[in-house]
C-alpha cells in the first residue's frame, strides 16, 4: 500500500470516528439523536424526553437524579458515547458532591 492510500485511509477513518463521538446535548436531542448515543436504547431514551417533559436537565446530579436506571458508571459510558448535560460531559468527582 502507497503511503498516500495509507495516509487517505487514515485520514478516513479519523473523520468516521470523529462523527460517531459528536456531542448530543440531553437537553435538546430528538429521539433519534439520543438513540445514536452508544449505551442508549428506545426504552431508555423514552424515560430521558419523559423526565425532559418537566424542564431541562441542571446538570448531571440532575439527570441521575431523574432517570430511574441510571448510575455513575452508566453515565460515564453514555459520556464517553459522546452524551453532554448543558454541555458538559460526566465528571464523577463534581456529579458526587452535588448529590445531597
């Protein structure tokens, strides 16, 4: 393989990955952007727009809080699936204190 097929399938791959890793905001997604969220199925994404219903998300804390099912390590994966609470990713050590 020529290194610029090299370079080209490399360059390929960065960008199908980057897009699979783009951030879907618990607050504004639809049911298909939360359901591309590796970690999220129809169940689970119907129980996060029903919670929606009530008003948007705080923060993480919040989003735990009113998801029945889900728990630190299950929102540090749906994080690392590219899944954003206004804006920001899962941060374990900020969502802990935050909880009374």
């Amino acid at each position: 393989m020529t290194a610029v097929r090299k370079f080209g399938m490399a360059l390929l791959l960065s960008a199908v990955t980057g897009l699979s890793l783009a951030a879907v905001e618990a607050n504004d997604a639809d049911e298909a952007e939360l359901d591309s969220v590796k970690g999220l199925g129809p169940a689970s994404t119907a129980r996060i727009l029903k919670a929606r219903e009530q008003g948007p998300f705080k923060d993480w804390a919040d989003f735990l809080k009113r998801i029945k099912g889900f728990k630190a390590k299950a929102a540090e994966q749906l994080s690392q699936g590219g899944l954003t609470v206004n804006g920001q990713p899962f941060d374990a050590a900020n969502t802990t204190k935050a909880k009374p």
